[in-house]
C-alpha cells in the first residue's frame, strides 16, 4: 500500500508481522528518503501516553517495525532545496 504524504509517499507492509517494514519515497521521482524520521504511535490511549516508537530511514528510505498492532505512523523529513 502507497500513501501519498506531503512530499513524500510510503508504503506500510504489515501483513507479516515479524518482518515489517515502512518504505518512503520522494513524491517528485520515486526515490528513498534517506534519513527521514518515522514514529510510530499506538492507537491504544493507554500505551500512547508512553514514550512512541522513533527512527530514521535508511539508504534505501526504509524503516524496520515490528507491527503487532494498529498504530498511527507519522513520517517527516528535514531538508532544503
């Protein structure tokens, strides 16, 4: 799944909850975001009050997660043109 996200679009694959990954990619030509700053938050009131889930993307804009459960994944990047 690809979400369009501001100036950028990444894909959550959760189906395989031991090997889940976030892909981000520039929206202009399709290529990883490197170092792009990923957190994810639960959905669960309870466990979101705790500290959430941080990290940056790698080379290839991709972030490693454990999904085990529905969470919010927030995606952001700083840069200049």
């Amino acid at each position: 799944m690809f979400i369009l996200l501001g100036a950028v679009m990444f894909s959550a694959s959760a189906f395989d909850p031991g090997n889940s990954t976030v892909t981000v990619l520039k929206k202009e030509d399709g290529k990883p975001l490197v170092d792009a700053i990923v957190k994810v938050v639960s959905l669960d009131s309870a466990v979101r009050k705790a500290r959430p889930y941080m990290g940056l993307t790698d080379a290839r804009g991709v972030f490693l997660y454990n999904f085990t459960e529905p969470v919010i994944v927030q995606v952001s990047h700083l840069g200049f043109v």
